[in-house]
C-alpha cells in the first residue's frame, strides 16, 4: 500500500507531505472502520515483544522518536500503526516558529532527510494539555502505550539561562510523561550543542534529577546525545551518567556530517538523518555499551530502514529503538517487520 503511495507523496514538499499525511490519519482513525483497517494490517501484538526498561514496561521495543509529533497531535494514530512508545517534542516553554522555510529536503539517492526545522512548536502548556487529554480519554488498547517528552531551550534563551527553560518543560509535563529526553544535541538551535559539554550538561542533569520526584514518583531521564561526538566526549557521557544518575541515553540525533552524499540537497545546512547515519549510530550505542559496561539503558535511534538495522542496534547494545526518517522511507510496515523479526529470534 505505502509502496504506491510512497512516489506520489515524494514528488510534493516534505513538510507539506507531512501535516497532509497526520491529518488524513486523524480523519481516518476517528471512524471505527479506519481504526479497525490500520490495527489489522499495521499493528502486531505479542507479549514476547514486552521489555521492561528503566523501570517501565514497553509493549514493544520499537518507538518514534522526537520531532515527528512535536505538539502531540497523533499520539492515538502512530499508536495504532504499531509502535510501542511514543516520544513527543522537541517542546520548548514558549511556542517558537522555528527556522524560516523551506526547511526540511528529501535526498532520495542517500535514503536520507536533512531538516533545520529550529524547534518549531506550539509550547510546552499546549503539549501538556493535549496529553493530559488523551491519557483522560485513552482508546482502547492503548493503555500500555509509552509516552516520553523530549524538552529544549527557546532559541532566545541563553546558555546561561538554558537551564530554567528545561526546569519549565520538566516541571510543565512532569504529570503526563512517562519519561523525559533532555535534547542538548539539535543542530538547528545556535550554540545548543555548547550544552553537551560537561560542565553546563552536569548543570542541567543534576538540576532536573534534584526536581525528579513527587508524592514518590520519579520520572527516568534520558539525555539525547549527537553521533558526531569524539569517543573522548563519548567518555564523558559515560562519567555523567554515573554521576548524575540518570536513567540512559538516546544514541543518536542528527549528525553535520555530510560524508558521502550524492544528492542534490547535499549541501543544506541543518541535520542529517536516515541512512548514511545507521554505522554511525551503532557504533556510537557499541562504544557507550562496551565502555558503562552495560549499566544504563541506551535507546537506539539513526538510520533503522530496516528489521536487519533493528537488529544490529539491538546487538550493539540498544535496549529499544526508534524510527523517524526509516519510517518516511519505508512506511508503517516497517515496525511490524521489525517486531517480526525479534520474534523470529534472527
């Protein structure tokens, strides 16, 4: 079905494709016969998909990662095409309307996307309260579905100050996430990346970790890391998580690198996705896996196209994965491939 589709949507301009595409499956999943026609083909269940991580229980392995549902409008619908968690955002305490368009490029010939969307987001009270609703009126079905929120900065916000924008989305959407990504490794918000260093980063950890907790509820913390780091960095990253405590690392976001490409976007500025960044990545998760000694979770997110990449990530040490461009690229049917291949044990 995707595979006819797929030629058409590609021939019109990504971010149009993408809110035409959200909004049809809306419409088709408010009525029974469209629900009902997409759990069937697209949405697998087993309970040998389960996976407990981080102190949360996941009905399978297979996620969308941050920026595909920034304002939570589709949580109910990239749920019922099969995914077992779902992360929201990058949200910002202040809507932003991110950078000026065009702003997203297909390059087919690498299976790749380059985007300097910016954080374009509607805020972090819309978001809130847009999940305290679905979890309110959850569908059917979906009860063991995952819900993390990925947090940033506003783009006029300060390093200095970086750290009260996290505290705001943190304490915002403490009540409707399950867990939270602290995204400091976006491209496409100037000197964002200066966060990943390892004193402002230990700033912002321990400052939310100090927040972590109410009525004796924690939420885990993730941090969201770029694959273009040293393994000097990768290094640090393994000393912050044993310092601060938090629960795991998503490896990785989009790299600058533009190493290989052959398409005619090629040269845009913002951040590359999807295939040229699947070794990357992996090796990234193998380089944090072998080094921590396996003791902290890492979520597996760059250039999954396929159940043999899945698989690859999984072995480097990925706990869960997630999909974004692979999922442009290849449509639904690659997450029940995905969770059909685990199944299978190969």
């Amino acid at each position: 079905m995707y595979s006819l589709l797929k030629p058409l949507l590609f021939q019109f301009d990504p971010e149009k494709v993408h809110y035409f595409v959200t909004r049809n499956l809306i419409r088709v999943n408010r009525l029974w016969p469209g629900r009902t026609l997409i759990r069937g083909v697209w949405n697998l269940k087993d309970a040998r998909l389960e996976r407990e991580v981080f102190g949360l229980k996941f009905i399978n392995p297979v996620g969308l990662a941050a920026g595909f549902d920034k304002n939570g409008e589709v949580i109910s619908e990239m749920a019922n095409l099969g995914f077992g968690f779902i992360e929201v955002g990058t949200v910002t305490p202040l809507p932003q309307p991110g950078n000026p368009k065009p702003r997203m490029f297909r390059l087919p010939a690498d299976e790749a996307l380059i985007n300097r969307m910016g954080f374009n987001n509607l805020g972090v009270d819309v978001l809130a309260a847009r999940l305290a609703a679905y979890r309110i009126k959850r569908p059917a079905g979906q009860e063991g579905v995952i819900i993390g929120g990925n947090i940033g900065k506003n783009k006029d916000t300060s390093n200095e100050n970086a750290v009260n924008d996290y505290i705001k989305c943190f304490d915002r959407l403490f009540d409707v996430v399950d867990y939270f990504v602290v995204n400091v490794s976006s491209p496409n918000t100037p000197g964002l990346r200066a966060l990943q260093e390892k004193e402002p980063l230990m700033n912002i950890l321990n400052t939310l970790q100090q927040r972590n907790g109410r009525d004796g509820v924690s939420r885990p913390i993730l941090l969201k890391i770029a694959p273009d780091l040293t393994n000097e960095q990768l290094d640090d990253i393994v000393e912050i998580v044993a310092a601060t405590k938090i629960a795991g690392i998503i490896a990785t976001n989009t790299t600058i690198s533009r190493d290989g490409l052959n398409s005619a976007h090629k040269t845009e500025t913002g951040g590359l996705s999807g295939r040229p960044l699947t070794k990357r990545s992996t090796e990234v998760i193998s380089y944090l896996h072998k080094r921590s000694n396996g003791t902290f979770p890492i979520i597996g997110v760059g250039g999954i196209h396929s159940p043999d990449d899945a698989i690859e990530k999984l072995n480097a040490g990925a706990s869960l994965i997630q999909l974004y461009t692979g999922f442009i690229y290849e449509g639904p049917g690659l997450i029940s491939r995905i969770n059909k291949r685990i199944l299978a044990g190969k």
